[in-house]
C-alpha cells in the first residue's frame, strides 16, 4: 500500500518537474500518468517482471473515489454565486448544451470511425 | 469544520448506496455548502482543511495509468477512432459553449473561463487564468460541466443506441473529465478506462486548441 502510493506521488512529482522545467502545456499529473505507464510497460518488458500489485491496489482503490475527490472545488460554487446569476441562463444553456453536444458527436465520430475501420468484429468487449 | 465537511461527504457516500443515479458530488457539495452556510465559514477556511481531498486529484490522473495498462490491447486496437473523436468532440463542446455564450453577451473573461469546461479542473484553472479568464470561475464551471455530462451521459448514450462501452467511455470522459470518468467506472470498467484516456487526451488538447478558438471568435 505505502510503497504503490510512494510511487504514484514519485511519478506525479517528475511530472510536474518537467512540466515546469520544460513549460510545456502538458499539466504535471498528466505527464505522471503517462511516466506510471511507461514503467509498468517497461517492467512486462523484463525477463522477471516484478509483482504490480502494490500499486495497481492503491491505484484502483483512489479511482473508486474520484467523484468525491471534485468536492472541495465543487463548493467553490458558493463564492461565484453573483457571476452565475448575472449570467445564469447564458451559463446554463451554453454548458448544458455544448455539454451534450460535446456527449453526441465524441460516441458518434468513435463508433463511426471504428465500424469504418474494424469490419473485422473488433467490437467493444462489454456489451 | 474540517470535520463537518467529512461528516458530509460521509453522507453522500451513504446516499449513493441509496441512490445509484443520483450525482454523488452534487448532493456532497450541496451538503457541504449549506453546512457552510449554516455556520456561517468562509470558503477559504473550508478550503484549507479540505485541500488535502483536493489535492488527490492529482494522484487519481496518474493513478489513471493502471486501467489503461490493464487494458493495452483493447486501448492500441481503438487508437484511429479515438484521435477522430478526440479532436471532432474536443472542438464541438468547445466551439458550441463559446457560441453560445458569446450569444448571451458575456464579456471575454467569462467566455474565457468557459472554453476548458470539458477539462479535468486543475488544468481547466490554468487555461482559464493563461487566457485571461477567471480560474475560480473556470473551476465551478467544469464542475458544473462534469456533473451535467456524469448525470446525462447514460440516458443520452442509450438515445442515440449507442452501445460501444468504448465510445461512451471516451465520450464521458472528453466532455465531463473526471466526473464523466468517475461515473463511467460506475457504469462499467471498460468504459471508465477510455474515459481516462479521453480525460488525459483533452487536456493537452484543450490547452493547445482554447486559444486558438478563443482568439477566432474574439
């Protein structure tokens, strides 16, 4: 558990290190996200893998919580109350809106695009 | 007050068990926000005790990296069809908010701190404040954005007849990032793994594309 948490927290830190020190757009945990990859793909690659379960475990167990880790920014809601009255309709409509468009066209162009490419029963593997 | 805000959090992990379809984070932050209210804190003071919970987000996106390493094969299968609705989905959500906005009259700090709605929050803030918008605001607009897609998602997908698990995934996690990706994990691990990935995509995207946008329309 400490030792997969470490690791996360380690990848996380390169992360944002080179996230600052090189200033690319890229936001440091994304970067960590990409650097944990790349180390348990690299660790398949050797000859006696190492066990991943001490920090696929710590991994899976703080994505089983992720909606509750958006509430601390979620309050925030209550110190923007006068701008999202001034432009509450406005607000609603446009995030309500580009907010199901943006839904529609992502699952519409990637079902589209993978029918075209994969006749070849490449289907999703969950119903 | 720390505490408080635990107290209700705990609550919404009760409620969800409760009600599977109802928005955990929603029914938290109203909780918490009334609770808030009640006592008469400010923000800040919350934020301070609970910025420990904040700051898992950040753990949670590498954290990310575990799904997607499980499921390798299926993720390298679909990688045409998931940079097409990458870049169709990232642009639509961006270009119809920004439209409608401007339709509305809002001023270009608040249309600036709407372009990264569809980003996960910590990146949202630093579009928002790099294009002159307003990076609290930008914050409680992706979660209000997140919260609309995590509540619509499953209804909107079985619409459309949709049932690639694949393509909803990524759709839930590119418009409504974490709280899309939370949601489809609910609904099905495939699901909620493309949605990480979509989650990732979007964010390097979006912080490339809202300027561009952003500066055509203006």
């Amino acid at each position: 558990m400490i030792p997969g948490v470490a690791l996360i927290l380690l990848c996380q830190l390169a992360g944002e290190a080179l996230a600052h020190g090189t200033g690319w757009p890229l936001p440091g945990p994304v970067l960590g996200m990409i650097l944990l990859l790349a180390l348990l793909l690299a660790n398949d690659a050797w000859p006696r893998p190492v066990e991943t379960g001490f920090v696929t475990a710590p991994a899976e167990g703080l994505l089983a919580n992720l909606s509750l880790l958006f509430v601390p920014a979620g309050v925030g809601v209550v110190g923007k109350l006068d701008v999202l009255s001034q432009y509450g309709l406005g607000l609603a409509v446009a995030l309500i809106a580009s907010t199901l468009i943006g839904l529609a066209v992502t699952a519409l162009v990637f079902a589209g695009v993978a029918r075209l490419m994969a006749p070849a029963g490449a289907k999703g593997d969950a119903a | 007050m720390t505490l408080l805000a635990y107290v209700a959090a705990d609550r919404l992990s009760a409620m969800l068990r409760r009600h599977p379809l109802a928005n955990p984070v929603l029914i938290a932050v109203v909780l918490t926000a009334a609770l808030l209210g009640a006592t008469g804190t400010p923000y800040r003071t919350y934020f301070e005790g609970a910025q420990f919970v904040h700051f898992l987000i950040g753990p949670a996106t590498v954290a990310l990296a575990v799904p997607l390493y499980r499921n390798r094969q299926t993720v390298l299968r679909a990688i045409l069809p998931m940079g097409a609705a990458l870049l169709a989905g990232s642009l639509a959500a961006m270009l119809s908010a920004l439209l409608i906005g401007r339709a509305f009259g809002m001023p270009e700090a608040v249309l600036a701190s709407l372009a990264p709605k569809s980003v996960t929050a910590g990146v949202a803030m630093g579009i928002a404040e790099g294009l002159g918008g307003d990076a609290a605001l930008a914050a409680v607009l992706v979660i209000l954005t997140g919260a609309i897609g995590a509540v619509t998602v499953t209804p909107l997908m079985n619409g459309l007849r949709l049932k690639d698990m694949r393509a909803r995934g990524f759709a839930a996690g590119l418009a409504a990032h974490g709280l899309g990706t939370a949601r489809a994990f609910h609904v099905n691990p495939l699901a909620g793994t493309f949605a990480g990935i979509a989650l990732a995509l979007n964010a390097l995207l979006s912080a490339i594309l809202a300027p561009i946008v952003l500066r055509a329309l203006l």
